[in-house]
C-alpha cells in the first residue's frame, strides 16, 4: 500500500470503521465499576470520535464542497457522490453514533441502571444511532417515572 492509498476513500472507510467498531466493544465490556471502563469510555466517547473528525475535517479541506450543498436533497446527492465527501459522511456518521453510545452508557451507569439494560440501547444506536437515542430517552422516562412512584411509596 502506497502512501496515497492509505488516503483513498475505501481506506479511510475501512479505517474508520474499524476503529469505530473497537470503540464499541469498548463501551459493551465495560460495566458501571469495572476498573478499566473510565479508560474504555473515554477511548469510546472521546478519542476515537475525535480522531473521526480529524479525518473528517481533512477530507472536507481536501475536496471542499464539490458542486454539492445542504440546501436541497439534491445538494446532498451531489455532495456525497464525491467518494472523499461520502467518506467523510460515514466518519460523522460513526463519530456521533458512538459518542452518543458512550454518553448512554455514562448516563445510565450514573443512574445505577444494569450493564445489560444498556446492551440492547448501545446495539440500536450503533445500527440505527436515533433510533438508539429515542430508546434511551424511553428507559430514561420509564426509570424516571419508577423513581418518583417510589418516592410516593416511601412518603
């Protein structure tokens, strides 16, 4: 592999995704007080999302905007037919997802709420990232709503 290759935007994907994926296992063998799961969330949520928009940004500086935009799906269609952009539109993809995921996975331990409840929610948002957070944002009203019931309860 050339120098060059190693920027070309299959390699950058795969790149990507790879070190996207190893954030994930990460956040999915790092239970709420197991001593590495500080580390394994801040490797997660922060470094590895950073790096992502590093690349993100070079490819950005390096093929500018093409003849695309954000004003029109047109525009869009225009931007990411240009390998570089879409190269770049999965590196946000990946960067958001798996900070979203790490900061589920924050939350929820903060909330005492078990490793395996947190599993499924960090599964949706790697496959589906909204459709993760909403599921998140559901547990959360749900646990919410448990809490004050038992505060009732207590009273």
């Amino acid at each position: 592999m050339t120098a060059l290759s190693a920027f070309a935007p299959e390699a950058i994907f795969q790149a990507g995704s790879s070190l996207a994926t190893l954030g994930w296992l990460a956040l999915a063998l790092s239970p709420a007080g197991a001593r590495w799961t500080p580390a394994a969330r801040r490797f997660a949520g922060r470094w590895v999302p950073l790096v992502l928009a590093v690349v993100y940004v070079a490819l950005f500086a390096r093929h500018g905007m093409g003849d695309g935009g954000y004003g029109s799906l047109a525009e869009v269609q225009r931007l990411l037919a240009v390998p570089g952009l879409l190269a770049a539109g999965w590196l946000h993809y990946l960067a958001f997802d798996l900070f979203v995921g790490a900061w589920i996975s924050e939350r929820a331990a903060a909330l005492g709420l078990p490793h395996a409840l947190v599993l499924p929610l960090l599964a949706l948002t790697f496959l589906f990232g909204p459709a993760g957070l909403l599921g998140w944002a559901a547990v959360r009203a749900v646990h919410a709503l448990w809490q004050r019931r038992a505060a009732v309860a207590t009273a």
